[in-house]
C-alpha cells in the first residue's frame, strides 16, 4: 500500500488541524504527515489527513516518537460534527417573487447541508417594529442561530444592530477581513449566535459566509474571534481557490 495510510471523515462537519504538531512529527525525520486546510468543511467519505513513510524501514524510535507526541499533545487532526441548530432568517430587502424563490432555496439548501431546522424565514419591513418583532419570534422559538440578511453595512443605526441591543442582545463585531462579503457583522441575542450579511445575494454564492459558518454549526457559537482568524485565506475571490462547503 505503498507504505501509507489514510484518513476519511465518517461525517460532515469540520476540520481541525494542530498544524504545530503535524510540523513537528514531520520535522523527525523519514515520516510525513500530510492533511487538508484546517478551518474545512468535509462531507462524508472525504480524505481528511494522510501518513507514509519515505524509506523501506523507518527506525523504531521515530514511531515511537510520534505516537508519544499524538498522547500527549491530543490528535492531529479531527472532524467536528455539525450540530442541527435551530435556525430561524430574517430579511429585510424587498424581493421581487423570482428573487425570493431564489433567495429561500438558497437558504434551505445551505442550511439544509449541516443539518439545520429551518425555524422560519422572515421577510420584513427594515423598521425599528418590524425588526423588534422579528427578534422576539427568534427568541420565542428557542432559535439557537439568527441569520440576518438586508442589514445595511453603512449605517450603524440601522434596524438590525438598533434593535438586536433594545432586544437585550449585542453587536459582537462589524465587518469581516475577507473578500467578498466583508459586511458579514455578528451579534448575540440571548443564548443565540446572530450572523448578519448585508444583502440577500449573499446567500447565493460562495463568499465569506460560507467560511464562517462550518465554524457555527461545529461550535455552536459565533464570536469576534472566529470571525477576525478568517483574515489568512480571506483573499477568497474564485481566482485563490479556496475551497468552500459541497453543498450540492
């Protein structure tokens, strides 16, 4: 088998890597420990990490090396399985019937990858009282993940961050260090995380939430933190080719 192994994800969900550890299993000499980006979303079936060995015969004292490292240290890679939040959407642009199609089939489709139920998909006015509203359903049904799309980038007063703070939640961070899609802001409301892009078109291809959310969905949680790591690989116009959930 050409003196290699491999390892397959026996569920969606996301990768991580301890890349300090894969550098130092390597840095010992004739075993090579090779895996994919960590911070990836995997389907199924998918090879996820790799190990061979270069020469016919390693020395034992290196296995044993490595093994000692995996003990101590934790695995070098894992997949986290994607929770099926409960996620309810509000949006705030006015659609037209043949973009609202698009618009909710997006939604579903994605969602629908990591195993959300789809609560409710809002379409409301962007008034303080109609953003309120839609703020209290979400935290009425128990939604665990907001996800809000109309809100204006530009605008610090507008309806989604105002009333996100007068429903007793908090704007966590405005803007992304990604392109496209850095007006991707994120809030708290309650127990749930809020994740906001500035249009509905942002659910229609792959931009920066679809970075984001593997991370959500594995976690449960969405926090500055998540969001501002994202900046190395933010260069993610489709010339970088970076590597997006296989929602289809």
């Amino acid at each position: 088998m050409q003196s290699q192994a491999r390892l397959t994800a026996t569920h969606r969900g996301l990768v991580r890597v301890r890349a300090d550890l894969v550098d130092a299993i390597n840095a010992l000499g004739f075993i090579s420990v090779f895996t994919l980006m960590d911070g990836q979303a995997v389907a199924e079936g998918e090879e996820v990490a790799g190990c061979k060995v270069t020469p016919v015969a390693v020395p034992g004292h290196l296995i044993a090396a490595a093994e000692q490292m995996c003990r101590t240290s934790g695995p070098v890679v894992e997949v986290l399985a994607f929770r099926p939040l409960r996620t309810f959407v509000v949006a705030t642009e006015r659609l037209k019937p043949k973009a609202r199609e698009l618009f909710r089939a997006a939604v579903t489709a994605k969602l629908g990858w990591y195993g959300a139920e789809v609560l409710a998909v809002r379409e409301v006015a962007r008034t303080d009282e109609a953003v309120a509203a839609a703020y209290a359903e979400a935290t009425a049904t128990d939604a665990q993940l907001v996800l809000f799309a109309g809100a204006s980038a530009i605008d610090p007063l507008d309806p989604a961050y105002a009333e996100l703070t007068s429903a007793g939640g908090r704007l966590l961070q405005l803007g992304a260090p990604m392109h496209p899609g850095s007006m991707l802001w994120l809030g708290r409301l309650g127990d749930a995380a809020v994740v906001g892009v500035a249009s509905c078109a942002g659910f229609g291809r792959s931009s920066s939430l679809d970075l984001l959310l593997p991370f959500v969905f594995a976690y449960g949680r969405a926090d500055a933190g998540d969001l501002l790591r994202l900046g190395h690989g933010g260069l993610i116009e489709s010339a970088a080719g970076r590597r997006f959930p296989p929602y289809s």
